[in-house]
C-alpha cells in the first residue's frame, strides 16, 4: 500500500482515492448504526433491573412502577414495559418482563428513514413469600 503511495507514476492516485471514499462510507455506516447496539444494551439493563426489583419486592405494583420512572428519566428512553405477571408474585414463580423501544436510522442525511423495534427481555423468580 505504501509502495503505492510513494509511486510517482500516478496509477495508484485512483485506487487510493476510491479506497478513502469506501472507508468514509464505512465509518458512516458504523456512526449511524452504532447507536443502535448502544439502545439495545440500555433496554436489556433497564429490563434487568425492573425485573430485580420485582424478585426483591416480590409484586409488580409500585416498587416497580417507581424504579420504571427512575431508570427513564436515568436513562432517556421511554420504552413500553409489558410483564407476564402482575400484582403479588408467590415464592419461587417465575415472571418475565418485556421492555420495547423504537429507533429511526436515518442514513444519508435523512434521505432514508428505517424504524426498528428493539426488545429487551428479562426473567426471574420471586423472593418473597405472601401468606
């Protein structure tokens, strides 16, 4: 590549130039689409963390609602949180929480728009046992 570079005879001029527009292309691409993983990681933490507050509290009901409003505004997102079960949980029953958020990847300069739906998904087990 270097050789290239360093060559006066000018046959190297296109290739380097069509190699610094494909990489430039590429680093795009990746700053567009890498916020992405970084929502999908943040939605399965947030999931993570609702459902061990659910294990501790052994319900879904206000503890939980209170550490949902705590991680939004913590974390900027506002996803929509759907749990399989709701009110007081037996010991050792197994629950599962479902948080969905929605991205828009906008490439080249807005020219073209994709939403996609991101899910993050935890499960557990009660820890508490109601008489």
């Amino acid at each position: 590549m270097l050789k290239r570079l360093r060559s006066r005879r000018g046959e190297g001029y296109i290739d380097v130039a069509v190699l610094v527009l494909v990489s430039m292309l590429v680093i795009a691409l990746a700053v567009k689409v890498f916020p992405v993983y970084i929502e999908k990681n943040q939605l399965d933490s947030f999931a993570a963390q609702l459902c061990r507050e659910a294990e501790i509290s052994g319900r879904v009901g206000p503890e939980t609602d209170a550490r949902a409003r705590e991680l939004e505004e913590q974390t900027g997102l506002n996803p929509a949180i759907s749990w399989s079960r709701t009110g007081n949980i037996p010991l050792d029953q197994e629950f599962t929480v479902t948080v969905t958020g929605q991205v828009n990847i906008g490439l080249f300069g807005g020219f073209a728009s994709f939403p996609i739906t991101l899910k993050g998904q935890a499960s557990g087990k009660s820890e508490v046992y109601w008489k």
